[in-house]
C-alpha cells in the first residue's frame, strides 16, 4: 500500500529519504523553510550533491509523488506519517541543539488541533536527538492534544553523504524505536521495498533506537582516531600504518572499513554526534572515556599534520601552498567540520597564501572565504609556482594525477598528503619530496 508521507526538512537526509520513498510509490511532501531551496527542488534541482539524487528527484517529480512546499500546514493535512528530519546542531556546551525538533513539533500539535485533523498520525523522528527526546515529544504532543493516538517514533538514519541514495535505497539495516504494535506493521510495510535483499528491521525502544545512532558513530569515529593515533606512533617508530591496515582490516572481527589514518573525521555527523554522546553520557554520570579520547585526538590530527609542514619549511608567511579537496570527503560538496577548512584557517594564520581545488565544494567554500585565498578552475592551475601541494580530500580524480606535469608546475616538488593516496616507491621515483600520515617520509 503506498503511504501519504510529509518529510519536514529537506537538508541532506530529508531531501534524500523524501526521494527514496516517493521512488517506492509513496506520495510524499517535502517541507522546508527556506524558500530559494524549495523553488530550485520544485524544479528537480538538487540544492546539495549527491551522486543519483539528481535523476531520481526528476523522475518522482514528473510522477507526481513528490512535492515540495514551505506549508506545514498543507503537509500535515496531506499525510498520515510525518517524518522530522530537522538539523540538531551542537550548542555551545557540545549538547544537540533540539529546539528545530522541539518547535516543529509543537506547531504540528497545534495544526492538528486547530483544523481538528485525525490524532493518529505517526510521527517519526529521523534526526539524530540524545535519549529521552522522544518522550519529550511526546509530551508536546499530549499536553496540546489530549486524548491522542499520536505515536512517536525513533527512526535513526545512518546513510553516509556521497553514497546517501545507494545506501538509502539498500540499507543495511532499519533500526526503528517503537513499542506500537500499529507502528510496527507500518513501518514494515513501508520498509519492505527496501530490505528485499533480506536486510533486517530492527526494532525497539525508543531510548536504545536514539543512542544506537550515536553508539554507530561514535564507533566509527574510534575506529578513525585509533588509526591516527597509531599513525603518529608509525612516524615515531618507522612503520607503515598502510600496511598495519591491511594486516587488521582482513580480520573478519575488525573488518575494513573506517580504518584509514588522516586528517581526522569531519562533516556534519561524527563530530557533533561525538560531542553530544559525550555531553549526555556526563549528564547521566556515566562518562564515555574512549569516546571523549577519540573526541580529543581527532582534534589535534589537523594539528599534527600542520606541524610536518612547519617542521619542512620553519615559517611559512608568504609561502603558497595548493590544496586539493576542500569538501569533508569525496561525493560531496559539504564542507561542515571539514578538516581542509581548519588547515586553511591555520595556513592563512600562519600568513601563508593558499589557492585551492575541489570538484564539487567550489562554490560553498567561495561563501566562507571569498579573497582571502585562490580559486583554480582545475587542479593542476593552482600548483603554479605553489612551494607545495597539500592533499586533504581523497577524491578519485586525485588518486592517478599527471606526477610530471604537476612536477614541472610545483615550485618545489614537495607533497603533503593528508590522505595516504599515492604510492612510496612511486613518489621516489619521480622525485618528489613526500610527507604522509604514519608513513616513511620520501626525500
Ligand atoms: N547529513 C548526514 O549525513 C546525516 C546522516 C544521518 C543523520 N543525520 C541527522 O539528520 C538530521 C538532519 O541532518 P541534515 O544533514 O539533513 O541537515 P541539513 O542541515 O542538511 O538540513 C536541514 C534542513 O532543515 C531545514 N529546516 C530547518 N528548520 C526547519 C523547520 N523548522 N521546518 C522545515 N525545515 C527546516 C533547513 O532549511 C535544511 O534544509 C540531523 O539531526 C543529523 O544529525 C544527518
């Protein structure tokens, strides 16, 4: 049965799992304040990038299962299940800022209540709120709507930017908090397009389903900073974090994935979710340590890799360095939390000049800092005359570069790579003088 759904915000995740729905057969409406936003998805123009979002947008669209207005009102009248998948940024003190969440939630109350709409709409929480949001919810909801049916649903996302349509047209796995007998088979129903291939729907309270999407991301994020860890400690001692990678990533209990030493996590997830794990472990009294150390460490790495530059050149006024990748990772044009944005801010504090490249992050990084660095039309202009190249996000165009060509444009043939990406031998062999993360250093 195809459900009527409103998605109220359409950033990364709504835009996304607005799209995915309706490509199931669901009418859904996407709700967003801002208008610009609105008018360009009206028009099937994708106001991020994400890989295949652009097509599917269109194609729903003309089938006329999916709308976007700035009209609550007319969403909640129009749907049966409302999904919020509104920002929680952090607050000053690392907590998620819930007052999107909190505030939506009341005026849908009270649209409910003011144009007597049915008290039975599924309301499900797909943005990420620290244990004990849903019950405040809930509480909105009852104290404006006594005698409701109202349910209020955890549905944590886990989808990753530059793969989010993939991974949310084949999940790994639903988690959904519900202890509603109705909720269930619902959202069932609703899932089951997604998880042919035998993907499981995990459900459970609402308290476990809101920690289980920050327990994934901190994980994620611990796995990350104890690579980097263990990659000063390679640069200390001689060892080659590359390998010792492909030495633990093998063991099916550790697994692949999320093991590569860098320039630390970034975007608008780990870093936040990070954060308010911490902030609401403490306010529990039950502090997450490893959580708060992987927190710490990844916040030095930026600094750390800053300091192998220093160390090559002493001050680094007046020099110009060329980067390459500006976006938190590859796919993507978002820029929250990208560790690139920090080492240009700790380039320029240094009083170097930086000319910049990205394939996709060009214009978000132009709003944040306009002339107070340089634009290259592709990655190769930018290297003119630099005193070096710094790698900082490892899109594919970056992995087989023109080794000559960018040899004859460096000033000095010197590469800083916050990303592992090319080979030692290789770098050797044409001569370049090479700076990694817990590698040997070529020169
Ligand atoms: N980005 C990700 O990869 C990702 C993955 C999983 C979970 N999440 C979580 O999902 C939530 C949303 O994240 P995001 O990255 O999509 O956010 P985002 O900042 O990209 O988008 C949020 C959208 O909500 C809109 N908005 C703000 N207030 C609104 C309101 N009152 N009514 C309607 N629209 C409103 C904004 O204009 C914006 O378009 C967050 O809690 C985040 O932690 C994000």
């Amino acid at each position: 049965m195809a459900f009527k759904i409103s998605v109220i915000g359409t950033g990364y995740v709504g835009i996304v799992s607005g799209t995915t729905f309706a490509a199931q057969g669901n009418s859904v409406i996407c709700v967003d304040i801002d208008q610009h936003k609105v008018e360009l998805m009206r028009q099937g123009i994708p106001p991020i990038y994400e890989p295949g979002l652009e097509w599917l947008l269109k194609h729903n669209i003309e089938g006329n299962r999916l709308f976007f207005t700035t009209d609550l009102k007319y969403a909640i009248e129009n749907s049966d299940i409302v999904f919020l998948c509104l920002p929680t940024p952090p607050d000053k003190d690392g907590a998620a800022d819930l007052q999107n969440v909190l505030a939506t939630s009341k005026e849908i109350a009270e649209i409910i209540r003011d144009n007597d709409l049915p008290r039975n709409k599924i309301i499900v929480d797909k943005s990420t709120v620290p244990v004990g949001t849903g019950e405040k919810v809930k509480k909105i909801f009852d104290d404006i709507l006594p005698e409701n049916e109202i349910e209020i649903t955890s549905n944590p996302e886990f989808l990753s930017e530059g793969t989010a349509v993939e991974e949310a047209m084949k999940p790994d796995r639903v988690v959904v908090g519900t202890e509603s007998q109705r909720v269930k088979d619902i959202m069932k129903d609703l899932y089951e397009p997604f998880l042919r291939s035998g993907n499981p729907l995990l459900f459970m309270d609402v308290r476990s389903a809101e920690i289980t999407k920050y327990a994934a991301n901190s994980m994620l994020a611990l796995r990350i900073s104890f690579m980097n860890e263990l990659a000063r400690y390679c640069d200390k001692v001689e060892a080659d974090i590359e390998l010792i990678r492909l030495g633990i990533g093998t063991d099916p209990r550790i697994g692949r994935r999320y093991l590569y030493a860098g320039l630390g996590y970034g975007g608008s997830c780990l870093p936040k979710d990070v954060k308010a794990l911490i902030h609401s472990a403490n306010e529990a009294n039950s502090p997450v340590e490893m959580v708060q150390t992987a927190y710490e460490i990844n916040n030095t790495q930026v600094h750390y890799f800053l300091s192998k530059i220093v160390k090559r050149f002493g001050k680094l006024n007046n020099l110009h360095f060329a980067m390459w990748g500006l976006s938190f990772k590859p796919n993507t044009d978002d820029l929250r939390e990208s560790p690139a944005l920090a080492l240009i801010n700790l380039l320029l504090a240094e009083g170097a000049n930086v000319s910049v490249y990205d394939p996709q992050a060009m214009e978000n990084t132009r709003k944040l800092f306009s002339d107070k660095i340089t634009y290259g039309k592709d990655q190769y202009e930018i290297l003119n005359q630099a005193d070096a190249l710094i790698l900082t996000t490892e899109w594919s165009i970056f992995r087989k570069p023109e080794f000559d060509t960018m040899k004859n444009l460096l000033k000095n043939p010197v590469i800083f790579d916050g990303r592992n990406l090319y080979d030692l031998n290789e770098m050797k062999d044409f001569g370049f003088e090479y700076y990694s993360i817990g590698r040997k250093q070529i020169s």
